[in-house]
C-alpha cells in the first residue's frame, strides 16, 4: 500500500545490512511517521509488547524477524528455544504469534547451527510474502461482497472496528482488504470507522490509512454503530480477528461483540475477515477458551491528542482514584457471524465450514 504515493510494507530489511529489521511505529501514528530500527531480540520483544506493531500477522512477522535477529547472537538449539519462548511470552491472544514461531522452529530444529541465521531469514521473508499474498487474495474474495451492495446513487456503507487494514499486517490488511480492492476498482463507498477506545486505533490508525489511500471515511464513536444499523446507514459490517477458533468464534478487539449483536438485531452482514495464520485448528470454544489480554488500566484513564499549539500531550481523562479495567479482545460467537473471508474464499462460521476450505485439518 501507499503514503502520499510511497509503497510500503510495515516490516522490511534494511537495504544497507540486508540483516536489521524496520517497522513502522504505529504508537507515533497518526502525528508522524516514524521509521525504528531493530537489532536485538530486546527490541523485537518491546516492539511487540509496547504495541509499536500490531495486528495479529504483523505480530507473527515480526516474531519471525526477532527469532532471526536473536540467532544473531546464539544460533544454539538452547539459546533458540529459549528466544522464542520469551518472543511467544509478549501478547496472548494473536494466535500468529505462536503459529509464526512454531513454522520458524520447524524449520530450525533439523538445520545446523551453522546455517540457522541464513535459513531464518529466508523463513521469515517468505512469513512475509505469504502474508501480503494472503491478504490480497482476501481483498478479491471479498470484493463482491461489496459489489452486491451497490445501489444506485449512493455509496455502500461499511462499518469496521479497530485497525484491521495494512497496518495491522505486512500488506493490504485483511477487513481493510476487500475496502482497498473495491475501492481501486471504482466502486462507489464510504466507511464508518469506529474510534476502538481505549487506544484508538480505528481514529489513529484506519482513519489516517485509509485517508491516504484516498479511501472516503467517518469516524464515529464507538456506541454510535448500532445507531447507524437501526436507521439503514450500514450495508455490511467487515472486521478483523486475532483469533479464530476451529468453530468459529473470533476474538478481536473490545466492543467487537457489540457490534455483532447490533449487526444481527438490524440484520446486517457481519463478517469476518482472516488469513488461516489466525485459525486456531486446537481450540473449539473460543469464548471459553481464548485467552484474553488485560492491559495497562493507562490506557483506558489517559489519551494522547494534539494540542491547538500543534504539540502532542497525554492527559487524565478519569476522576483520580477512580481504577479501570481494561480486557484488550472480546470474542464474538459464531452464531453472530455471516461468515469468514480468507484466502481460500467464503465459509460460514462453523467448524465444517472451515474445514470445507481446509480439507487438511480433518
């Protein structure tokens, strides 16, 4: 995808060293556009804790890449089990995370030390490529979605929450997908983009790509969308997921079940947009079963913002003593969800539904 007609994924090697990883830091977003460097298995680390990446398949990239830059250090079987587990140990609900550095030691367990840097860099990059194929093979299923939407003079509106666009993976994005593809091929559309308290994402983040894409937009708060459901203003609802059960069940980020009751009251399509890099084939109930992240209750009692002067401030926005809580996912059951989109097409949301896509996993 593009800034100001500038391609870029959200995770490359360095073109000098071909050995350093960049990211984007999306904690940054949307006041300026900065480029880190990443030399260490540290910094892979912070990076995907701190939240300077995010999205479920940039997560699993970047682990891959912070595998590669540990083995920098210690290529032994030992000192590599150990990375990844501290590389695994960074969020819990994204299941790419685990998925990215199982394929990654996979592949290592049976290479000699010797080779491992090489051979993870090569696994790593093709993580990559195989992400942005996915999810542009995503875009295309999904487009006539869209296209079956369209009615005469005006827009078909789209509802989405939290950043589920190129940012949140190496390219394209997966709910975003399908936006992007209808949108280079002319439709006419207009996305509803959820604030996604209390970090912001869809304000920060979808609002600011999708405005550089040229994308048309509004951002609405959060509790707003069952608004525009009841009164018409909605044609489909396309989300993204960290993680999707084998049934179904998708967790993604809070207020996402909301939404999906909101959806299936005014009978508005919901779907669910995932690469099988999110699928979770050993879990059944999501709702059970995914474990949920809890973070920092800063998030919910401060916001960053720009100030009138152009400067950008943090401020306290809850009474003092007040605590908060603040469950980063909520999963939405199967039974709230059309159906899924990902690379190998449409499915309902149930277990024989995915299972029709990926024979394999019977």
């Amino acid at each position: 995808m593009k800034i100001d007609g500038i391609p870029y994924r959200t995770v490359w090697l360095d073109a000098g060293d071909r050995w350093s990883v960049h990211i984007l830091d999306q904690t940054r977003l949307p006041w300026s556009l900065d480029v880190v460097r990443l030399t260490t298995r540290d910094e892979a680390a912070h990076a995907i804790k701190s939240m300077q990446i995010r999205g479920a398949p940039l997560i699993g990239a970047v682990a891959a890449y912070g595998l590669c830059l540990a083995l920098r250090a210690d290529p032994s079987t030992e000192a590599m089990e150990s990375d990844a587990a501290l590389l695994n140990a960074t969020r819990p609900t994204a299941v790419n995370l685990r998925w990215a550095l199982d394929r990654m030691l996979t592949r290592l367990r049976n290479t000699p030390a010797a080779e491992r840097v090489a051979t993870a860099y090569a696994e790593a990059a093709l993580i990559a490529d195989e992400d942005a194929e996915r999810n542009e093979t995503i875009g295309r299923f999904g487009l006539p979605l869209i296209q079956t939407a369209v009615r005469p003079g005006r827009p078909v509106n789209i509802l989405t929450h939290c950043n589920a666009g190129w940012l949140a993976t190496v390219d394209w994005g997966t709910a975003l997908a399908p936006i992007y593809t209808a949108f280079n091929a002319g439709l006419d559309l207009h996305v509803w983009v959820d604030e996604t308290r209390p970090r912001n994402q869809g304000a920060a983040l979808t609002a600011w790509e999708l405005g550089k894409h040229g994308v048309p937009h509004t951002v609405v708060a959060d509790n707003a969308g069952g608004h525009f459901m009841q009164h018409g203003m909605v044609d489909l609802v396309i989300v993204g997921a960290d993680r999707v059960s084998r049934t179904g069940d998708a967790a993604n980020k809070i207020g996402t079940y909301l939404k999906a009751l909101a959806a299936h009251d005014n009978n508005v399509p919901f779907w669910v947009a995932v690469p099988s890099s999110t699928i979770d084939w050993m879990l059944s109930d999501g709702v059970a079963d995914i474990p949920i992240e809890e973070r920092a209750a800063s998030e919910v009692t401060d916001m960053t913002g720009r100030l009138p002067d152009g400067s950008i401030a943090t401020m306290r926005i809850v009474a003092d003593g007040s605590p908060a809580a603040n469950p980063a996912f909520d999963v939405t059951p199967a039974r709230l969800i059309t159906g899924l989109i990902t690379e190998r097409g449409l499915c309902p949301a149930t277990a024989d539904g995915l299972l029709g896509l990926f024979p394999e996993r019977r």
